[in-house]
C-alpha cells in the first residue's frame, strides 16, 4: 500500500511541475487526486507554475512529468484530449486525460490505472489553473527598462 501511495504522490505531484519556458507565464494551478481504496483523501493543492505563453491547452506543458508520455493528443478549438503512459520504477499507468482552455484559464482531468505490487490502482486527478500573470524573469526585464 506504501508503494501505492509513492506512486500516487510522484505522479501527483508531477502533474503540477513545469519546466521553465521563455516567454512564459505564471499560472496558478489547483489540483486534486482521488485513489479508491486508500485510507484518507489527498487535499487539493495549489501552487504556481511557468507555461509557455499560449500553451495552456498542451498537456505536455500542464501536465509535465519527466515518468509521463502524451500520445494521441487531439486539439478541436480549445478542447484538448490525449493518452497518457507513465512509467516509474517498473510500475506501468496508462490513462486519458483532457483540458479545456480558455486565455486566462484551464480546467481539466486526468484518469490512470495500472497496477503497482500486485495491486490494482485507479486514480483520477481533477486541475484547475488562472493565468496569475508574465513570469518573474520577464517582469525584471520590464522594470530594467
């Protein structure tokens, strides 16, 4: 069950990591993740990211996770839908994730399964992100002009 939690936690956990991108943008991003079966419910979690300007509908961008692959990623409008195969100590998750975007906002879902010692885990992690405003580094860049 630890092993269960680990891996939960690292997905998580990268779900909500980005790598810096320039220009880019601060966002703040509220996520949730839901495991049947486990002894207490994880608290949604906020924290802010940088993402590529305009890259808000990319799951490889909102969802950056080094463990993670996007495939059969679909884009119709400001809808996107894609695959999703995370790997990390031999543990194998496959799922569907999918975010809906506008300029300022996103909001989207991300379902796994696999299974991790011998068990069967589901997971299920619901975000939200606002664009907060241009990176750090860009507005140091305004204001030493």
């Amino acid at each position: 069950m630890k092993k269960i939690w680990a891996l939960g936690l690292i997905l998580f956990w990268g779900t909500f990591s980005a790598a810096y991108a320039a220009p880019g943008e601060w966002w703040e991003v509220t996520g949730k993740m839901e495991m049947p079966g486990m002894p207490f419910a994880m608290p949604a979690t906020t924290t802010k990211i940088c993402i590529a300007k305009g890259a808000a509908n990319d799951p490889q961008q909102t969802t950056q996770d080094k463990d993670c692959k996007m495939t059969d990623v679909k884009i119709s409008g400001n809808k996107t839908s894609y695959k999703v195969r995370c790997v990390h100590d031999g543990e194998v998750m496959n799922g569907t994730g999918d975010i809906t975007s506008t300029a300022d906002s996103y909001h989207g879902t991300m379902h796994l399964s696999g299974k991790s010692g011998g068990e069967a885990v589901n997971m299920t992690t619901t975000y939200r992100g606002k664009r907060v405003g241009p990176d750090q580094w860009v507005q140091f860049l305004d204001v030493a002009k």
